[in-house]
C-alpha cells in the first residue's frame, strides 16, 4: 500500500510541470501562428495614405454638416466646405474639409484632420493628425500628436513639435528649433527664415558603385583634398578631411567625420555617430547606430533619387541642410 | 581501470564544462535581448537605388506548393526592371514543370530552370541558378516558404552596407498550431531567431545565414567557389565562407516570412539529422580555418566556434550521459568531495538547464505570444529527440570525412493539402 501511494506521488509530481503545457496542447489558446502581415510595403506616408482611403470610404459623397462615420472605430466627423477655425477655438471631431483651410492662433484640433485643399495653421496650434490634398503652410510652434503629411509643398516654421512624421510629396521646408521622429520630402530642406536652400535643379548623374568594387580596409584617415576610388571600411573611427573625394561607399565600426566640402558617392555607415562638415556631399544613404548630425549646406541625395538619413539615436540638421529623401531616428530629431 | 576511470571522470568534467559555456552563452544573448541596447537593423532605408535581385527557389517535386510562393512573390513590391525570378525545377517527377511553365508564360521576370542532368540536391541548383542569374543580389526561398510583399526589400536593403556579404531573416511557421511536434518547432524557432539570431547581431557575433528567407551577392558568392555540392548545409558554409574572407552576415528579425514547419516526427527526424550531417562536415572543414581568420574579431571567432560545435553539443551530452552511467556502476561518481562540487553542480543546475528554455520563453515573451511560454516543459522530450537525430547526425558526418563518401540531399516533405496550379 505504502509502495502504491509512494508510485502514486512520485508519478504525480512528476507530471505536475506538465499540466500547464497539457492544458496549452488541449485548449490551443495560442496556437496560431505568429502574425505577419503578408501585404506591408514600407511607404514613409504610410499613415496618411491609409487614413485617406479609410476617410474617403467613410465620408463618401455625405454633405457639409456633424455625422457618424466608422473609421477603425465610430467617430463623429464635421464636414466642411472652406473652414476656418478661428484663433483660440478648438475642434473635438474628425475635420475633413473640401476645399482649404485656416485656422488662427491657439486653435486646437483635437482629432484626425483632412483637407482637400491648401491648409494654413496658424501660431501655437495643437493637432492630432492631418491629412492635406495640397499645400501646407505652419506657424511658430505648432504641435503634432501624431503625423502631417501633404500632397504638396510642406513650409514649418520654427519651434513646431513634428510628432511621429511629416511628410510629404513635395519640398518639406523644416525652420529651426522643431523636433520631429521622421521626414520625408521631395527634398527635406532647411530653412532659415530668410534662407532659400537651392533645391530642386537638374538630376545630378554618376557612376553607381559596382559590385565587387575595390575595397580598402584599415582606413582610419583620408587627408585633405585626396580621392579614393574604392569603397572604405574602417575598423575604428574614420575622419575625412576637408574636400576629400570617396567614389565609394564607406563603413566605419566607430565614428565618421567628414570635413567640409568633401564629396562621398556612395553610401556612409557608422556603428557610432557620424559628422558631416559643412557644405559636404553625400549622394548615397547616411546611417547611423548612433546619431547624425549634418552641419549647414550638407546634402545628401540628389534631384530624383530617394536616398535616407536614418540615426539611431538622434538627428540633428543644421540650416540649409538638404536631404532628397527620408530622415529618420528612433531618439532626438532636432532642427537647429 | 584506473586509467579508464580517471578518462570518464575527465571526459564528465569536460561535458560539465562544455554545458557551462553554452549556458553563460545562452544566458548573455537572453539578457541582452530583454535589457541591453539592440542594434537596428536596414529596414528603414528608403533607396530607389537598390540593387537588382534574382530569386532562386529549387524546387523538386513541388506541385503542391510552387503556385503558392509565385502567387506572393509576383505581388512583391520591389521595381520589376531589377527583379528575376528562377524557380529551379530540380529533377522533378511531379507537376511542377507544368506548374513553373504557366507562370512563365504569364510573367516574363519568371524565368524557369528545368534541371534533368548533373548533380542533384540543393547546392547544385542553386550553382545552376546562379549561372544564369542576372541580378546582383541573390535570394533563396524553399519552396513551401510564403514571403510577404515587403520582404525582398528588406533582404536587398541591407546590401547598401559594402561590408555585407550575406542576410538572414526570420522564418516563422506557418502550421503551428498542427499538433505537438509543430508547437514545439514554433518555440523552437521564437528561440533561435527572436533571441539568438538578433543577440548576436546586436552583439556584432556571428548570425548564421540560414539558407532560405536570405540573400547574398552573386559575385561576390561565384568567386569564392560557389556552394559545395558535397556539403549538405550549404547555408552554415556559405557564412563561414564568407565571414572568413572579410563579410558580414546581417540578420534581420523584421524580413519575416512564413515556413512549413514538419509535421511528423519522422520526417523531423530525418530533417535534423540532415542538418547535424551538414553542419558538423562544415565543422570538420572551417574549425582551424575559423580561428586562422584575418578579418574576424576574437569575439566572432569565439562565438563563430561555438556555433560551430553546436551540433556536437549534443553528442558530448549523450556520450556524458553514458558516462556518468558509466561512472555510477563503477562506483565512481564522486569527482570532488566537499563544499566546491555542491556548488559547482547547484550552479548548473539553476543556469545551465534553464538557459535554452529561458531563450524560448524570452523570445514568446517578445513576440507577445505568452501562452504558448507554457509549452516550456514539453522541450524536455524535444531535447532527448533532438540528441539521438543529431548524435546520428553527426556520426555520418565522420564517416562522411573517413570514407570521402558523397551525401545526397534529402528533400522535407510537404505537408500543405492542395490542389496544383499552373498559374495560368
């Protein structure tokens, strides 16, 4: 008897680990598989684009006035024809206005805005998200909770908070003092007030780097006014002085400072910060597992390539910076 | 005697040790992934100057599952003027010729290979896909693998970086909610990829390119040898090849796609022996070559040996396991009196048993799949399962070097239950 009750213990604590599992094998509480989604494309406008499709479902051909729409959850929307939202007055629906619209000082728009037309914020004004057809002009301060995105020209003046992104289709003219996650404009330019970046102009044509293109290694400095016909991969920092000239790519497993006036036809990695003197060329993407920062009149890309500035850490743009492409940083976006 | 006991007392020592490097190992990759600093990956790079791509997919016998990976892959978001598909019908007997055909005829990037001479078995296709391949990214998926519209993208993407010479992303089952076997090969590659493959890469070690869901460079690859149609892990070469001669293989945990994971436990078996043949033949060949190597740093030569022997892990485990038995009968288990063992063997217990199932369970955790964490305990019987196909596994691959014999590649079966289509 004894034996038994001792069999019956031993085989029971034996199993005890196993119950849970056995109980996951029988319910399959989460047995499916581990979600993917089989039809995502990377797209920096991502979040306006789909918030157009969903807003033209829901609102359809409804007429100006208060209606509930579905968007991913019910919502109350305000239909507007020309809108403007005066100063110091705030708006708690979705907005989605047919033609333009302008809104004064303070105004506060709490929820998802569309405009078909140009949009006109005024200073300090605090928005959700929106969503513009046209052109988009922003005054000093303006704060968004989560993206802008335009099918036009984008003009931000200083000190605005960018939220997650803004975008655009067209030239995204940033000023000093705004903070932002992740850019994307055909191109990013900085701006001081009365800066005018040279962007735009005639697609600038080179030689792509090859596969299998030479590759030096070891590097860990290129004096002043040389050029290098070869990709460079540093084992530690790497500077370049001032107008050198890299046809190649370049990767460093430390820093990179570039000097001023120096041309890189390639692409740039750092596994730590990268410094990009002013007036510097960089016509390929610049990334970072630290942070970037491009001193005043660097450029990076060129007229009708989409090229990206993409540090880890933290990004920092000086004025007349210009950027054919997407910036983007999981840290500190900073227009100074 | 004597010397006979102190040689299973030193082989018991060495199998302890062994198990203590791989669990402080195991333990350093779970931590970093739940509280140190990861390392981005390239997907966030938008470049409209990617470079062009081949895709290869051998396929034999696949009339089940061809129309399925073409359908997904002619949705693939990547420019069509730098995108070529070559599905590599490889001694097939089935459909999948017809299969394959209609699909050319509608898509002209579609590019057939019908393979009916020369070597057999996946290394060998894919040196033939390679011949005709015009892009200069090649990447290879089996032909039971669902790759989302994304994913070459963010395999082509990472080929901006002039070091990478390879990339890796994650694969993840598609049926696994099949039965146990299925559920445990979900823990197990939530493991291994979620957990080692992105430690290692925030480490700067040495991610494995895993044969599929993964790219490398045409010329680069062609110039040193193409792949070995002797060895049947022709992945776990390609990243020794590779990073011995100066690149870096990248793993990317955000390029997933979905897999058929095996649903028997025979074909389970045979799939791993497979592996454990291979991978321990590329151990044999790369052990000194690794440790030789130029351009690799001590941490990745470290971490690269251990990944090397990881398929003899197992076979010192069951040869300990004989041992201590071994020991026992003899009267002899006793190594170290005292305080020291006590501690010695209360320290492995409480790391090294819990390393690999801490990964798992980590790795749940991070995909937020947390019931399935409970499963935990059933690794037990995978472990025991795993130690015999692999231990198995590895003795053909002496022999394989004993005898110079040639190994023939076995194909996975496929599970997935539907009709053929010719995509016409």
């Amino acid at each position: 008897m004894l034996l038994f009750l001792c069999t019956i213990i031993f085989v029971g604590m034996f199993l005890l680990p196993f119950t849970p599992a056995v109980r996951e094998v029988i319910k399959k509480e989460d047995a499916a598989p581990l979600f993917i989604n089989m039809g995502y494309s990377k797209d920096p406008r991502y979040f306006a684009v789909s918030f157009r499709k969903l807003m033209l479902k829901a609102v359809g051909d409804a007429p100006e006035g208060v209606h509930e729409i579905t968007l991913s959850k019910p919502e109350r929307i305000r239909i507007a024809g020309q809108a403007e939202v005066s100063a110091d007055s705030a708006i708690d629906t979705v907005f989605y206005v047919k033609k333009s619209l302008k809104s004064g000082n303070n105004a506060t728009l709490r929820k998802e805005v569309y405009s078909r037309g140009d949009v006109h914020l005024g200073e300090e004004n605090m928005i959700k998200a929106l969503a513009c057809d046209g052109k988009v002009t922003i005054g000093k301060g303006a704060s968004f909770m989560r993206w802008l995105d335009a099918e036009g020209d984008v003009t931000i003046s200083e000190d605005c908070h960018l939220g997650i992104s803004a975008t655009c289709d067209g030239v995204l003219s940033v000023a000093p003092g705004c903070r932002f996650m992740r850019l994307y404009g055909a191109p990013v330019i900085i701006a001081q007030s009365k800066i005018t970046p040279a962007a735009g102009g005639k697609p600038v044509e080179f030689e792509p780097i090859a596969n299998g293109a030479p590759t030096e290694r070891g590097i860990s400095s290129l004096p002043a006014h040389n050029v290098k016909n070869c990709n460079l991969i540093a084992e530690g920092s790497l500077s370049v002085g001032e107008h050198a000239v890299i046809h190649g790519h370049v990767k460093s497993h430390g820093k990179i400072v570039l000097g001023a006036s120096a041309v890189v036809i390639g692409n740039l990695f750092a596994e730590k910060d990268i410094e990009i003197g002013p007036g510097s060329r960089v016509y390929g993407s610049v990334f970072s597992q630290g942070s970037i920062k491009l001193q005043r009149g660097v450029t990076v890309g060129s007229v009708g390539r989409i090229k990206s500035v993409i540090g880890k850490k933290g990004v920092t743009l000086e004025h007349g910076v210009t950027v054919y492409g997407y910036v983007a940083t999981e840290g500190k976006g900073l227009v100074v | 005697m004597e010397v006979v006991i102190l040689i299973l007392k030193g082989y018991l020592l060495f199998t302890i040790g062994m198990m203590v490097i791989y669990s402080i190992r195991h333990f350093i990759f779970t931590l970093n992934r739940l509280f140190y600093e990861q390392r981005i990956y390239y997907q966030d790079i938008i470049d409209s100057d990617l470079k062009s791509v081949t895709v290869l997919i051998p396929m034999h016998n696949e009339e089940k599952v061809a129309a399925h990976i073409l359908d997904l892959l002619v949705e693939a978001d990547y420019d069509r003027d730098k995108l070529e598909i070559i599905p590599i019908n490889d001694f097939s007997e089935d459909g999948t010729k017809a299969v394959l055909d209609g699909y050319a005829a509608r898509y002209p990037f579609i590019k057939p290979m019908h393979r009916n001479d020369g070597d057999r078995g996946k290394p060998a296709a894919l040196n033939a896909g390679m011949e005709k391949a015009s892009g200069e990214i090649i990447i290879v998926f089996d032909a039971d693998y669902l790759p989302p519209k994304g994913l070459l993208r963010s395999i082509a993407v990472c080929f901006t970086d002039p070091e990478v010479g390879a990339v890796m992303g994650r694969v993840v089952p598609i049926n696994t909610g099949k039965n146990i076997l299925t559920r445990l090969l979900d823990l197990e590659r939530t493991g291994g990829y979620q957990v080692d493959q992105q430690a290692r890469y925030n480490l700067k070690l040495m991610p494995q390119y895993g044969g599929t869901v993964g790219g490398f460079r045409r010329k680069e690859v062609m110039e040193l040898g193409s792949f070995n149609t002797r060895i049947l892990a022709e992945d776990t070469e390609l990243t020794y090849r590779l990073s011995i001669n100066g690149w870096k293989v990248l793993y990317a945990n955000r390029a997933e796609c979905y897999e058929e994971a095996p649903e028997e436990w025979n074909v389970r078996a045979r799939q791993i022996r497979r592996w454990s043949r291979g991978h321990n033949d590329v151990m044999f060949r790369y052990f000194f070559r690794l440790l030789k190597a130029r351009h690799l740093s001590f941490r990745e030569k470290f971490d690269g040996t251990l990944l090397l022997l990881v398929y003899v892990v197992p076979v010192i485990l069951l040869l300990g396991l004989i041992d201590s038995l071994a020991l026992f009968f003899l009267g002899e288990m006793e190594i170290f009196a005292g305080f020291f063992f006590l501690i010695f063997i209360g320290a492995y217990n409480t790391f090294g048993n819990f390393a690999p199932f801490y990964q798992v369970g980590t790795g749940c955790f991070l995909d937020g799949a947390v019931h399935r964490i409970l499963l935990l305990p059933l690794l037990l019987f995978n472990f025991f399962f795993n130690m015999w196909h692999i231990a198995a596994g590895f003795f053909d691959a002496l022999l394989d070097v004993v005898t110079q014999r040639k190994a023939l590649w076995q194909k996975t079966e496929r599970f997935r239950k539907s009709e053929p289509r010719t995509g016409t």
